[in-house]
C-alpha cells in the first residue's frame, strides 16, 4: 500500500494506491453506490456491508471536494481524495 499526499494551488489531493486485484471498468462506475459490492463471492456474513466507499463520498461531498478512483484489473487501485486548501 502506498500514501501520496500532495499540494497544489487551491486543494490537496491525498492518493492510497494498492497493488491488489484491481476493480472492473463496469464496477467502477456503481463503486460509489450504497450496498454495491464489486466481488459476488464474498458474502454477507464474513464481508463488509458495501457502504463504505457511499459514506466516504458523501462526507468528500459535503466538504466541497471529489473522490475519483483509477484501477486496472490485476494490477491494482488507487482512489483520490480532492479537498479545497485552506487559505494562508
């Protein structure tokens, strides 16, 4: 895993890059959504609820900022996180 924290005029950008199992174009579209859960293996009882991603947009959101995700099948993800800088 790997953490890329940058500045630049008007925001940060804070990246968290895996070299994991990477996510389908088809499933990057819905990742955001409530309850979306890009592996159908995993079930209920042993994974996650799929709210994760839904209420870390939402909260990104209502700081003014965006979420975008960039991933390739078996090669890994990297999500970004933009927030407005704060004024000096």
């Amino acid at each position: 895993m790997r953490l890329i924290l940058k500045r630049r005029e008007g925001e940060i950008s804070v990246s968290v890059q895996d070299n994991g199992i990477g996510i389908s174009e088809k499933d990057q579209i819905h990742i955001f959504e409530r309850f979306f859960k890009s592996d159908k293996s995993r079930n209920r009882a042993s994974e996650g609820s799929g709210l994760g991603l839904s209420i870390v947009k939402k909260i990104v959101e209502m700081h003014e900022g965006r979420i975008e995700i960039e991933s390739e099948p078996q090669k890994g993800t990297i999500f970004t996180v933009y927030l407005p800088a704060p004024v000096e």
